[in-house]
C-alpha cells in the first residue's frame, strides 16, 4: 500500500505501523506549499532582513532552482541544492533557529 497524503501528522503513525505500507507520497500539490512556505520565510525571517538583498534573492532563487528540479523527476540534484544553500546559511548567526532552517530540513522528510 502507498499512501498519498499532505504530510498531515496522523498519517505518520498509518504508515509505520501497517505492514502492508511500502512508501509514502506527498502530492504535488503540498510539495509546491513546502517550496512557497521556503520561499516566504526567506523574507519573513529577521536572519534575513539583516542580509544584503542580493543574498536574499540568491537564496531565494535557490529554492526556485530546486523546485525546478523536482518539477522535472531530479530529487536527487533537488535536495543537492536545498542542502548546499542549508551548509551556506548555517554559517550565519541565528539561522538555526530561524524559520527558513525549519523549511529547508523539512525536505529531508
């Protein structure tokens, strides 16, 4: 069994705990809110509004250019991207308690 869900809590505990469950998959249509909810805390985030605003449009591109990819079948470069730009902005401070770290790692979900 697959479960086609919109990542909602309760349909964690459907899927691991049925031994007829072989995967789960978030529909389009929620995956494109992660990358819009990414996209939004970039300006949302006061991390962010400290940056130069060519940073905040490179990051935001980022995002953009990873949603491309997994629009056209390339999770793999996809997550390649969200990881990079996650490594780069960890090394400003407080980006890991800022709510654009919390929508970047939920990718790895």
């Amino acid at each position: 069994m697959t479960v086609i869900s919109d990542d909602a809590g309760e349909f964690e505990k459907t899927v691991q705990g049925s031994r007829l469950a072989r995967g789960r998959i978030l529909d389009w249509f929620h995956i494109a809110m992660q990358f819009n909810a990414a996209q939004r805390s970039v300006y949302g985030s006061k991390m962010m509004d400290a940056l130069e605003r060519e940073e905040r449009e490179s990051t935001e591109t980022e995002i953009t250019h990873a949603k491309f990819l997994v629009w056209h079948g390339k999770g793999r470069k996809a997550m390649e991207r969200i990881r990079a730009l996650d490594a780069r902005l960890l090394t400003r401070t407080g980006y890991e308690y800022s709510t654009l770290s919390e929508h970047l790692r939920r990718f790895e979900h």
